[in-house]
C-alpha cells in the first residue's frame, strides 16, 4: 500500500497529521536529507518536497526567496532524487514532490516518475497543472504507483471539487485562502475556512483533507484544521529555518518549530 494511504489510515480519529514543505536544496545541500529526518523525529507524519523552478506561479516571497537559493546552491532533479534515496535508507515518512510541470517535462515526463517512484516518493503536487489536463502526467504516475494530489481553494467550484477528488491519491490539498503561498494572521485565515472546508466535505468524500497556506503556529494548526485530517506549513517554516542558518544550532531551533507546530510545546 502506497505509503499516504497507510499513514491516513493509521492516523487516530482525532489526530491531525502535519505535512511540512521543504524546498529541497535550501538553506544548502547538504542539509536536506538532516532536516527531513529531524522534521520527523519533532512530529511530520509527510513530507513536501519542493522542487525549486525559477518562475513560481503559486509561491508567495518566501518560498521565492528558498528556490532561488537552492537553484544558486547547484540544486538539479538528479540531486533531489538524490536526497530522496538517502531519507529512504533511514526513514519510511511519505514523500511528496512539489513543484511545477516545467522541470519535469525537461527531464522528461515518463522518466521523471519512473526515477521518482524508483527512488521512494510517493506523490506528486504540480499546481500548474489543472486537474482537467491531469492526462499529461496521470498515466505515467499511475503506472510507476505514485499518488497524484490536487487543489482546491475558496473559489473552486463543487463540481470541480468533485473531479479534484476523483483524480487525487492519498489526499486532497485545500488551499485556505485564494492567493500565493506565505504565512498569514490565523485570524485572516480562519473567519473564512470554516465554510469552506465545510463546502469541502460536502463533495470530497473518497480522500482525505489537507488544509494549507498561512498557518504559522500550533494555534493556527488546531483552529483551520479542526475539520480537516490535518495541516500543512510551508512558508512559516521556511522563515524558520531563513532566520536561524547558518548560526550554531539552527538546526535544533527548526526542530523545535516542528515540534510546536505539532505537539504546541
């Protein structure tokens, strides 16, 4: 069983699973594989692996400001599988690769998933790629086992839901706000989540939910998430880890964000 599907399934009722994003390759490349293996330790039950791409669509400035370190740090798709293979022989935590469709057509759409699946991922996140052109990656994912997990967000429509839901292996992502990636007020995030991920439940109904964009705290976590089978972080963490690198235990400071955003303490 792919390995997404047996983390939901394994979950307790009332727990909520952290996914947390990570740009592969920042702060430096030789740290990635470190962090994902202590991200788990501190309580990740996922992890995003982002994909660094020049022209970010979705991206707000932090994730920004990650990729374009990482792509000055040498980062290549070769590397990142790299870094997937060297987690694999330490942990089992899913792996998802996030990133845009344009990378992985230059590598090459069948022998990107062939690679990603040989390596140990588990899913895929392209936003780019609406899930009614889902037939550019769907097949070759399909057949190398890899979940494909798509969006949905405030101003998508029930039947596009719907069809998100059909398409999607291991969960469905709600984007909590229309707008780009980057930690936010849990006050401007929660007065309208609740609706949504109400309207969410209603027309997904074969996966579970991932709630993401803007959450920052553990605080922020419980309240956007409480209808939800859990959270994802991305921007926050990464200003973590922007913040404290390359001073004496910065790595132990990411940690213990980790760990808050979990347990709260």
């Amino acid at each position: 069983m792919n390995r997404i599907t047996q983390k939901f399934r394994d979950k307790a009722p009332d727990e909520k699973l952290m996914s947390l994003f990570l740009t592969a390759g920042f702060p430096d490349l030789d740290s990635t594989v470190d962090l994902v293996l202590g991200f788990e330790k501190n309580g990740a039950d996922l992890i995003e692996l982002g994909i660094p791409f020049s022209d970010p669509l979705a991206d707000g400035p932090t994730i920004q400001y990650s990729s374009d370190i990482a792509i000055s740090n040498g980062i290549t798709m070769d590397k990142i599988f790299e870094m997937v293979a060297g987690i694999r022989e330490k942990s089992e935590i899913p792996i998802i690769l996030m990133g845009y469709m344009n990378p992985v057509l230059r590598y090459g759409v069948e022998a990107f998933c062939k690679k990603a699946a040989a390596v140990g991922v588990d899913g895929l996140i392209l936003p780019d790629i609406p899930v009614e052109e889902s037939a550019l990656i769907d097949e070759f994912a399909s057949e190398a086992g890899l979940s494909m997990v798509y969006l949905v967000a405030p101003n998508t429509a029930d039947e596009r839901m719907q069809l998100a839901d059909q398409k999607s292996g291991g969960f469905v992502y709600c984007v909590s706000v229309t707008g780009v990636t980057g930690a936010r007020s849990g006050d401007e995030v929660s007065s309208s989540v609740s609706k949504f991920i109400q309207r969410v439940r209603t027309n997904v109904t074969i996966n579970p939910v991932m709630v993401g964009f803007g959450i920052r705290s553990h605080e922020d976590a419980q309240d956007i998430a409480s209808n939800a089978d859990g959270f994802i972080v991305g921007s926050a963490l990464i200003d973590v880890m922007k913040n404290s690198y390359p001073e004496e235990g910065w790595k132990q400071a990411v940690f213990s964000f980790v760990h808050s955003l979990k347990f709260g303490k």
